[in-house]
C-alpha cells in the first residue's frame, strides 16, 4: 500500500489518540493483568490433534495412525515425533485438551474461535457483515483505550480465505472499522511488505509542527458530536504522530535481526510473519494475530497445492503434509519464539497462544487415508503469562473423540485471553451503533495459571 493508502486504512485500528467522543463510555472493570500483550498464532485449517498433541498409542491403527509418541523436557507428557523441538520446550507450555464445539464446517469454526460466540447460520459460504461480532483482538482494544505507542492490534500476514472469500470473524465487525485490526502483508514468498510511514520529502519539520497547530484549532472548533468528524480528526492526529516517530519504521525492519536468528524462525512465511510479530509485540503492541497463509512451497512447479481449502485442512494427503510440510515448519517456529521470547525475558509478559478451528477426526477416512474436521475434541496450546508450563489441562475418551474432563469452550478461551490481559470478559463496550456489546459470555480457565 502506498502512504496515503496506509494512513488512510489501516490506521483505523490504531487509536493512542481517540477522542472522548469515541471512547468516553468505556469504562472497563480492569484487574491486575497477567500479561501485557497476547500473540495468537492460528492455524487455520485445523491441525489434527491426534496425530500430533493428544496421542492415543494404544488405540487401534486406524485411530492412532502412523506417528509414534516422544517424551518431553516434562516427564508423563508426551508430544508426536513429528514435533521434536517442541518436546524441548514442553516446560513452557500448557496443552488444552478438552477443547470442543459444535460447528463442523470451517465458516462458523473460524467465527466462534475467533470472536467466542456462535454464528447464527452453521453453513457453509459465510460472508463478512457489518453485523458480525468482532474478532477477540479487536473487543479487547475496545476495552482497552490506553495509550500505545505501536498499532496495539496487528494482524499478520494476510487474511485468512476459503478460494477467494474471506471467512468472517477477523474483523471488528458492529464496533465499527474504526477497532479493525492493523494489517501487515508477508507474501508467500515470506517478504515482508512494511507500510509506508514515511512524509513525503517536501514536507519539513516546520510544515509537520505548523499543520498539527492547524489540526488543533480545528479539533477545538469541531462538533464533537459528530462520529465522522470525530474519526476523521483522530485519524489526521495519529498520522501526523506516525510522521512525527520515523524511529517506529525499525520495527518491520528484520534486516535488523541476525541470521541465525532468522534461520531459527524459518526463512518462509510462517517464521517470517512470526519474527515479525515478536519485534511488534517488542515494540508494544498488544495482541497480534499470525494466520498460517498459504506459502509459496506449497504451490511446487507451478502446480496448484494439495490442500483442499486452509492449509491444516488436510482431507487428502494428510499423513505425507502433516509429515513433509506443515508439522516440521509448525514446531521449528513456535520452538525458536518460545526460546526467543524466554531469552529476551518477553514469555513472562506475553500471553502466546496456538490454536486452529478444530481437530482432524481420530478415525482415519480410509477412503483417503486422510482426516476430516472433528470439533468435538482437539487441543489448544497456551505459554507465557504465568501459565502452568509443562501441564495438561483436561481429557479426552481413548480415542480423542470426546472430552471426558474440564470442557473448554471458545468462549471459555477468549474469556482467559481477556483476562490474562487484565481486562473482566464481563466488560460491555458501545458496538458503533451505541447497543452495549459484551465482550465473553465464556469461564476463565483458571487453574492452568
């Protein structure tokens, strides 16, 4: 995107400077939070959580399919041998196993993981409405109207698609683009596109301070009742501080980072999008969003790739992609953030979570020798933030069909996202239409901290 394009867009979801006519009903009961800020890495598609964090050894062959167990750096707690540098850092992270819902298409999966509340339809085919509820990344921005000196709510690398159709609940939905989040590009190359915050050359320090006056004289003559004028001059504030700050374009810089370091992460989109989310949340964002994304490797010699819609959504080939493609580039990125973020003294004061729509169906379809979407069981993981590193919340039958301990709901995950940020998922913030919108109607789970 270019400049004007840039502030012009994606700087709706970047509020440090909101006016009280926009944020002055927000009153959240806040609590000491547990974390600053939260890292969801989404996994859309649904990885198979049988083959890979709730193993079933014992089961039948067409159950617990060809992938043996490991031990971890946690005794008793196992994880697939697909995932060895994951089994280092088990101490940090607690496994969710007693996640379930009922939506089996991903359409309304995505919907209720991201916002904690169920679709009214259960079909395929969704669009994006305005009437939509909101992602959870961009209700708690609603909620949480403290400064930021970074965009506090990013979304990395692109959003997620089933063809050409983009799947609801990734946006802000009834509170209005204003609370979107802050998109940044990666390409499925794994480049990073920054956005352009620099002014352009005619513009001098003198014009910059003189039109802030100009800006201020017009704050001050406005109708501050009015929502357009209101947005439209917090916006002009924010990028004249955009303009102000050139030292923030460092932090989409990651020519700044070693080599080694991004060889660590991996040097395609996915540890790419994943360093860069490190650095943002670094420099202080709050919640960003990584979404898998199609990557370039998975279109080989121009032919189309083997997935059936999302990435994870292995219907076909998936014993060879969970094996060949995915798991390796899932466990060698989510192992160099732990690492990173543990060295760097970041994982106490972030809250990182791992997570899909839903699980893959412990039966093996064996007309594709492949799995379908099981939302009736899977699992989530969870690090940082004080959590129980190195523990499993919750159990599922011998087979990973269903949850026999501690049920979880999305809500219930996105009730222990708010909270863990400090923010009472009983808040109720103003949608764009003035009706009260209340953040999570879910539990916090409070026994994996």
């Amino acid at each position: 995107m270019n400049r004007r394009t840039t502030l012009k867009t994606g700087l709706l979801s970047w509020t440090p400077f909101a006016l009280p006519s926009l944020v002055a009903s927000v009153e959240p009961p806040f609590s000491t939070p547990r974390a600053r800020a939260c890292l969801l890495l989404y996994m859309d598609g649904g990885p198979s959580h049988v083959d890979l964090l709730d193993m079933k050894p014992q089961a039948p062959a067409e159950i617990r399919g060809p992938f043996l167990p490991i031990a971890t750096s946690v005794p008793g707690i196992a994880v697939s041998e697909l995932m060895p540098n994951l089994a280092l850092q088990m101490h940090h992270v607690v496994q969710i196993r007693s996640v379930r819902h009922q939506e089996t298409v991903h359409d309304p999966a995505v919907y209720q993981t991201l916002t904690g509340f169920k679709h009214f339809s259960s079909a395929g085919g969704l669009k994006v409405e305005d009437s939509d509820l909101p992602h959870m990344g961009s209700a708690f921005r609603r909620a949480d109207p403290r400064p930021a000196v970074m965009p506090p709510l990013v979304e990395i690398p692109g959003r997620m698609k089933m063809q050409d159709r983009v799947l609801p609940g990734q946006s802000s939905g009834i509170l209005g683009p204003f609370w979107d989040p802050f998109q940044v590009e990666v390409t499925p190359a794994g480049d990073v596109i920054p956005p352009q915050f620099d002014r352009l050359q005619d513009v001098t320090d003198g014009r910059l301070k003189d039109r802030r006056s100009l800006l201020e004289k017009v704050q001050y003559a406005s109708d501050v009742e009015s929502r357009d004028a209101s947005r439209f001059l917090s916006l002009q504030e924010q990028a004249l501080s955009i303009l102000e700050r050139p030292s923030m374009q460092t932090a989409f810089d990651l020519d700044r980072e070693s080599p080694a370091t991004r060889d660590r992460y991996g040097r395609h989109r996915h540890g790419t999008s994943v360093l860069l989310a490190r650095r943002l949340l670094e420099a202080g964002a709050r919640f960003v969003t990584v979404y898998w994304g199609k990557e370039e490797q998975d279109w080989a010699d121009g032919k189309p790739p083997r997935l059936a819609n999302n990435p994870w959504d292995t219907h076909r080939n998936h014993f060879p992609l969970v094996r060949e493609s995915l798991v390796p580039r899932a466990d060698q990125t989510l192992t160099a953030l732990l690492a990173d973020m543990h060295d760097r003294g970041l994982l106490d004061e972030t809250l990182i979570v791992w997570m899909g729509e839903f699980g893959r169906t412990p039966r093996i379809n064996r007309q594709w020798a492949s799995r379908d979407h099981w939302p009736h069981a899977y699992t989530v993981l969870m690090a940082g933030a004080k959590t129980q590193g190195g523990s499993a919340f919750g159990r599922t039958d011998r087979y990973a069909e269903s949850v026999v301990d501690d049920p979880v709901s999305p809500a219930d995950l996105t009730a222990t996202i708010f909270q863990t940020l400090g923010v009472d998922p009983r808040t109720e913030v103003p949608a764009s239409d003035g009706s009260p919108y209340r953040l999570s109607n879910g539990q916090p789970i409070e026994a994996i901290f």
